[in-house]
C-alpha cells in the first residue's frame, strides 16, 4: 500500500531523472564548446582591429599625425566588442 506521501516522493524523483536526463542530451561536446569560445574570440576581437585600422587610417588622413583616432577606435571596438559578446551569450541562454 502506497501513501500520497511516497507517491509524492516518486514523482519528485522521475521529474528530477527527466530534467538531468534532458540536460545531458543537450550538452555540448567538445568540439561545440571549442566553437562557441572561438566565435566568442571572433565576436569580441574583429570590432576592436576594425576600429583601431578606421582610428590609425583617420589619424593618418589628419595633419600631425596624433594617436587620438587610433585610442578612440581600440576604446569604440572594446565597447562594441562586449556588447557583442553579451548579446551572444545572452541569446544563446
């Protein structure tokens, strides 16, 4: 004879197999995982080298050359970079 408090046990029990079972077939190999950081890298560096060039190349443009275009692009791509990053990460939970 079971009593509502076992049946409330086992039904505990199989929610909780169900939700690891789950988890582990939506796990990520590694191969998957080496992926994501790489697009990760990707996401948050190519800002940073494209404005930093866009900086470099409007200094150049300027008279006395000055490395104010250049600071401001490396600070812009950083920006740009990890909101990029966040957005991903986010999009992905």
């Amino acid at each position: 004879m079971t009593t509502p408090a076992d049946r409330d046990w086992r039904d505990l029990v199989r929610r909780q197999a169900r939700r690891i079972a789950r988890a582990r077939k939506e796990q990520r190999g590694l191969i998957g995982q080496s992926l994501y950081l790489g697009t990760l890298g990707i996401v948050f560096v190519l800002p940073v080298v494209v404005a930093t060039y866009l900086g470099l190349w409007i200094d150049r443009q300027l008279p006395g050359y000055s490395v104010r275009g250049t600071l401001s692009g490396i600070v812009i791509g950083l920006v740009i970079g990890a909101i990029d990053v966040y957005l991903l990460v986010r999009e992905d939970e």
